[in-house]
C-alpha cells in the first residue's frame, strides 16, 4: 500500500491513527507521500515509532517558541532522528515541497530527515523558505495541500495500491478566527485532482477539531484510527484490531 497524507494544520495529526490502524495489522506500506505533520508522522513510524506517541511528542512541543527560529526546530529534529537520511527508510518517504523561486512542485525523496522536515513544516509568510538543494523550498502543500500527483507516482513504481487520507475537513471554524484563516488559505491552494477508481480516499471527519489546536486534534486520533478499521474491513477484508 502507498499512503498518500495531507495537510491540514493540527488536525494531520490524526494521521497517527490511520498509520497505527495499519501498523497494528502489518499492512506493508510500499511508500508514503505527504507534507505537513504527515511527513514527520511517515518518518517517525518508518523509524520504528509508535505513531500515537510520535502524535503526542509533536502536539507538546514548544512550537510557539519557536517562532522565527528555524535553528530550534532543527536541532529538535536532530534528536529525534540524527543523520538519518530519506533513501535510507524501510519504506520511501516522499515529502512535497514548493520551490519558491520558479513556483514548482519539489520532491524530496532522498537526504537528510531534518532538512525534508523542515520544508515540510515550513509555512510561507511565518518562516523563512529553507534553502536546499540550490532551491528556496516551502512545504508543498501551498501547490496541492493532499499530494496526490506525487502520491500516484510512488503508486506506479511501486505497484501498490493507493490509499488517500484528507484531514482538511469543512471549513468549520468561527468565522474571522485564525483557525478559519487556514482553512480558507488550504481552500486557496493548488487543486487536488479528482478520486481515480482504483483509489481509496479516507476523508476524515475532523469538522470539530481546531487546526490551530493541538489538543483537539489529539482527541480526534481515535476516530482516525475507528475510521481507518473500517475502511480496511470495507476495501481489503482485513479486521483491524483494537488498541
């Protein structure tokens, strides 16, 4: 199975609940593209994590103090994941950036773990694009907040099939809060191209959950996780277990 895992503010967290349903049954993932809080999901449980506390570390740590300091988030990524490079994952990690320069879409499928990170966590207008590669990269999810295009081609190489997971939800937010800001700048964003039929799409329903707040994310991991179950029984014949 290729994963394909979108954006969404705090409420991709609740990636940690699909990728615990599949980890919890062996689902052999064949690769997983994502940008945002999923691709340092995706590495997380690559490296052996339980997604559930990988989900809990992240919503606890310092964010807010990290404003404007890309160094903290950096040596942060560090310890958790020291030289570990992309190529060297048990299973590819491809993670969507943005090249700010000549506005293309970037992938990142190879090199250092902290560096793809830190693009994939990097919001244009709150931090400074990451230089890398030549390039100046911001997460992809401004072009195509769920990364479908990159998804598919990870699903042609590997010949796997393709498992799509939004967490974007409804635009559900008080209007003129920060919240409601996000959701509308994800609305704004490069198109997602259509469900093909050979596809599963798993559109979380995460309307309650603040995406400027962790907490209420975390307390959505179980209904991401209820959900991801039953689309296994429903499209793979595969009894998901309990926790």
């Amino acid at each position: 199975m290729v994963l394909c895992l979108g954006s969404g503010g705090w409420r991709g967290l609740a990636h940690a609940g699909v990728l615990h349903a599949l980890t919890r049954v062996e689902v052999p993932l064949a690769g997983v593209a994502a940008c945002g809080l999923g691709a340092a999901l995706a590495v997380a449980t690559a490296r052996g994590a339980d997604p559930l506390l990988a989900a809990r570390l992240f919503a606890h740590l310092p964010w807010a103090d990290w404003s404007g300091r890309p160094e903290a988030r950096r040596e942060v990524w560090a310890t958790l994941f020291g030289a570990a490079d992309l190529s060297s994952l048990p299973f590819p990690v491809a993670v969507a950036a943005c090249d700010l320069v000549s506005g293309r879409p970037v992938t990142l499928s190879s090199g250092p773990v902290v560096a793809a990170l830190e693009v994939a966590l990097c919001l244009p207008g709150r931090d400074q694009p990451v230089e890398l590669q030549g390039q100046r990269l911001v997460s992809g999810a401004w072009l195509e907040p769920v990364p479908v295009t990159i998804a598919r081609a990870l699903q042609r190489a590997r010949g796997a099939a393709l498992w799509v997971v939004d967490v974007r939800g409804a635009d559900s937010a008080p209007a003129g809060t920060r919240s409601a800001d996000l959701l509308r700048a994800l609305e704004f964003c490069g198109p997602v191209p259509p469900p093909a039929a050979d596809e599963v799409w798993l559109r979380l329903p995460l309307d309650e959950v603040d995406p400027l707040d962790p907490g209420s994310a975390l307390a959505a991991l179980r209904v991401a996780e209820e959900a991801a179950r039953e689309a296994l029984w429903r499209h793979a014949g595969v009894r998901g277990s309990g926790r």
